[in-house]
C-alpha cells in the first residue's frame, strides 16, 4: 500500500472530494485525521472508514481558525504520533460579480480558502520538520490559473494559494517536506450544483474529454503527491481539468 502507516490530515473531509481521498488514503494504508467544519460529516467518514477496517478519526475544525487548527495538530500527534501528509482541501464559494460582491463575501472566501491554507500549514509544518519528513497538497482551481466570471474572491484565494506553494516549497525542501497544488477542473461535486444545466452543458463542451471530472479524480491527484511516489516533485501545479481548453 502506498501510504503504509502514513497519518494524514484531511480538511473538508466530511463530504466531496475530501471524503472520497479519506477514503482512498485509508485503503492505501494511512491513518486519517478526517477535519471538517461539520462535525456529524467528518464522524460519518471516519466512522465509514473504520468500519470497513481502516484507522480514522473525526475532528470539527473551522480552519480561519489558527488556534483550533493548531488544537488539531496536537491531537493528531497525541493520537497517532506524527503528521506526515497534510491535504488542504477545505473550501468554499460566494460568488457574485464585483459590483453585487460584499465585503462579507469577499472575507468569508478569503478566510476559508486562504487563510485557512495558511492556517493549517503552520499548525502542522513544526511537527513535519522535526520528523524531517511531510508532504503538504494545497487545493487550487483551474479558474486560479485562467480566472473566471462573478468569482473574484475565489479566484483570489485560488491564485494566492499557488503562490503559497511556491514559496513553501522552496522554504520546507531542505527540510524533508514537498509542497504541491492541484487544480482541479469542474467537478462533480455539490459545489456545482446549483449551476444552470446550460452553463454544465457549456463547460462539457469546452472540455476534451467531454464531462466534468469525478472526485476520485482529484483524489488520485492528492493521492500521487501525498506518496513517495512523487519524492523529487515540489513547487508544482498539476492540473486536474480534462484538458479544458479557456
């Protein structure tokens, strides 16, 4: 398996894509620290998880919070030992043009999206380095790296988290620690469910491979990057979009 024994922190991980890596990670061997804002869907994916014989357990955390990002760090050592991956994959939208946008809006993406990447890493990263070892996967966006209509503050958020890795990668390397990013494409997610069938059928169209993406496809993503499969690959962007022509 190729996260034998490995302990991973997954945020966001009571519903989408977070859930379907956690469970990925636990088939491949890791123990999962399954965080999310809603206590009940992160206790159902652990509980999941253990049931089908797997390590998990369930931690609520609002991560535009340092402090209970720092708590969760701590129980996770005290719980397994160590944290060797940490997947940042907690999110969320409040879209509207810029002329509708509120300031409230704009902050609230702004603490989840980034802040919240920020917050995470520096819980985790000193247990990572005095291990000598980590593996950090930031969740970006396709619309990160080509922006988007009515999403400023998420395209904010996605773009600033590229710089992030970036700049992790190059401060944690010498330590033993990667630091990469996904884009994902459209997914199929509840994120986009509330999008009019025109605009699905639109961005279908836009796409090579003619279909939004599943969420097992960002997790095979996370899953390469949180292995040692992926030892000497630091500081990039791989994109997860089925080739979406902008």
């Amino acid at each position: 398996m190729r996260l034998q024994n490995k302990v991973a922190i997954i945020t966001g991980a009571g519903q989408g894509i977070g859930k379907t890596t956690a469970h990925l990670f636990a088939r491949e061997g890791a123990n999962i620290i399954a965080a999310d804002i809603n206590e009940v869907h992160a206790q159902t994916t652990a509980t999941e998880i253990n049931a089908n014989g797997g390590k998990a357990i369930a931690i609520k955390v609002n991560v535009a919070s340092f402090m209970e990002c720092e708590q969760m760090a701590k129980t996770a050592i005290e719980k397994f030992g160590a944290i060797h991956i940490l997947v940042n994959n907690a999110g969320i939208t409040r879209d509207a043009t810029l002329a509708k946008m509120t300031e409230e809006q704009f902050d609230q993406v702004i603490s989840v999206n980034l802040k919240g990447v920020f917050n995470m890493t520096k819980a985790v990263t000193p247990y990572m380095v005095e291990k000598g070892y980590g593996k950090i996967v930031n969740t970006s966006s396709v619309v990160g790296l080509y922006g988007n209509f009515g999403q400023t503050n998420y395209v904010a958020t996605k773009a600033g988290v590229i710089g992030m890795t970036k700049v992790w990668a190059r401060e944690f390397g010498r330590k033993g620690i990667t630091v990469n990013a996904v884009a994902p494409g459209f997914i199929a997610t509840d994120m986009i469910a509330t999008v009019p069938e025109k605009v699905i059928a639109n961005i279908k169209e836009r796409t090579p491979l003619q279909r939004l993406g599943e969420p097992i496809d960002i997790a095979n993503a996370y899953l390469f990057l949180s292995s040692d499969e992926s030892a000497y690959v630091s500081g990039i962007v791989l994109s997860v979009d089925g080739g979406m022509v902008w």
